[in-house]
C-alpha cells in the first residue's frame, strides 16, 4: 500500500468515527453510540470500512436497529461500503462510556 493510499484509508476512517459521533442510541437518543463506547473499532478491509460494535447487553433489542443504523449513516455520508461486525465479549460495561456521555446522562 502506497504512503497516499495508507493517509486516504486513515482520512476515511477518521471520518467514520465523526459520523459515528452522529448516530444516537434508539433508547437514549442524548447520547450517540460512540460516547455510549458501543463502537470498539473501525477498520478497512480492502475497500470496506468494519464497525466492530458491542451491546450494552447480549440479549439487546436495540442491537439490529444499531447495525443498521450506523451503516446507513456511513453510506449516507458516502463513506460506504460499509459493514457492522457484533463482537460480544469482552462484555459492554460503563467504564466505556465517555465523559461527554456521562455529563449528558448526569444532565
């Protein structure tokens, strides 16, 4: 991979994590999944970008409307093709929260 073509995967995965600061959890909607810490990571294969995603708990109603969610908010951003990937273990817990998240939540 070329140096130009590492800086263009690095400039669209940080975008990804901007846009994901836009996508709000469908039962705390003041709160976007990642102050929430449900994204864990976001990476490029080939041309497609990776969100690896946990619930806040494994039997999570919420967790299609998430996937779905933050896929369409990445093609709708033109970031696409884009996939979720569910990893549950290690388990979602608080501690992931930010601090912006905890503020609003306080709030």
């Amino acid at each position: 991979m070329t140096t130009l073509a590492i800086m263009a995967a690095e400039a669209r995965i940080a975008c990804a994590w901007d846009v994901l600061q836009t996508v709000p959890d469908p039962e705390v909607p003041v709160v976007s999944v990642r102050d929430l810490g449900l994204v864990r990571h976001v990476e490029l294969f080939e041309n497609e970008l990776e969100v690896v995603v946990t619930p806040t708990y494994s039997g999570c109603p919420a967790t299609e409307y998430i996937a779905s969610s933050i896929v369409e908010a990445l093609d709708v951003a033109g970031l696409g093709p884009a996939r979720e990937r569910m990893q549950r273990a290690p388990a979602w817990t608080t501690d992931w929260n930010s601090e912006e998240s905890r503020n609003k939540l306080r709030n």
